[in-house]
C-alpha cells in the first residue's frame, strides 16, 4: 500500500521539484542584469586674483618726501606697513618700490584683464600741503607697465592659470617730480574682470 501511494505521488513531487529549480535559475538570471549610470560633474567658470599684501584687494599707499638735506633723500625703496597697515615708504624720482605679489587662478581659456582704479587718477596726493600738490607714478605687474587711464591702470592677460603659475610682482614706478617734503598718499583697489 505505501508502494502504490509513493508510486502515484512520485511524478506529482518530480514535477514540483522540477518547477521549483526553473524557478530559481530565472531569478539568479534575472540578477545579474547591468545597469549603466551617467554622472555630469559641471565645473564653474573661476577667475581669481590673490595679492600677498592685501586680503581684500585693498591699499592705501602713504609716502614721504624727505628734504634734501636728509641722508635718505634718495629714498630707500622699502615698502613696509605700519600698525594701520598702511604702506610707508620713500618717494624719490624715478624710484621703483616694489609692493609684493600677486597671484593669479583661471579656468578660463579667453581674456582677461587685471584693473586697479586709482583713487588720486594715478598720482600721490599731498596729505599736509593746502596746495593739491601731486606725484605721477605708474603701476607695474610682473614686466609690464601701466599709467592711469580714466582713473585706473589696466593690464590685458589671456588663458589658464594655477596654483604651478609665476607669481606678478607688482612695484610703484615714481615719475620725475618736484615737490616739497611732506607725506603724500593714495588708494588702491585692485580687481579682476572676465572679457
């Protein structure tokens, strides 16, 4: 009797088995299917001036005209700063004072230009005399020198730049003058503009 009954159920559990196996490769084939996933990374246009003398892109340049009788009337071409930060230094004609460094960042492949308005138009300006007593000088950054134009001084650069490019070194370059002995000043904002 137990023969007859597991020779009738025999076929019923062959043909349970069988569809529970086909069962499991369907799901191991189903997986193992692929997916592809794309990823844009979008990378902003950057352009970035850093000056090693100036957090804020800022200065304010305060000079000195020594009488002639002093033994630093030629001007010793120091650029240093005093407790307020400002700059200190001698103004002697045809004097080059070199201010510091800048840097530059573009990830950009056009132009672009590094302008520094002037708030004097380009000239220092007598703090002490009544008189508007003034001294011409221009701006240099790295080998190129600027006067003031409309009030600024302008300098055009083009392509890429990194942290593995040279630093500009920027410098007064003070012009022939006559003026008396006093403190004369000027201030600086310097800024960099796409285009």
């Amino acid at each position: 009797m137990k023969l007859k009954r597991f020779l009738a159920l025999g076929p019923l559990l062959f043909l349970t088995l069988g569809v529970f196996v086909h069962s499991v490769q369907a799901q191991a084939k189903n997986s193992s299917q692929s997916i592809t996933i794309q990823i844009v990374a979008y990378v902003p246009p950057t352009l970035r001036l850093d000056l090693d003398f100036s957090r804020d892109g800022s200065l304010q340049l305060s000079g000195k005209v020594r009488g002639e009788e002093s033994p630093d009337s030629r001007g010793s071409q120091a650029f240093l700063k005093d407790a307020a930060g400002h700059s200190v230094f001698d103004i002697s004609s045809g004097a080059t004072i070199p201010i510091g460094n800048a840097s530059l960042f573009s990830n950009l492949p056009g132009f672009y230009s590094i302008v520094v308005f002037s708030a004097n138009g380009g000239f220092l300006r007598s703090r002490t005399s009544e008189s508007d007593v003034l001294i011409p000088y221009q701006l240099m950054l790295g080998d190129r020198l600027s006067s003031a134009r409309q009030g600024s001084f302008s300098f055009a650069l083009g392509g890429k730049a990194g942290k593995n490019s040279p630093d500009f070194p920027v410098a007064l370059s003070i012009g022939e003058f006559q003026a008396a002995q006093g403190d004369y000043s000027d201030s600086l904002s310097f800024s960099v503009i796409a285009g």
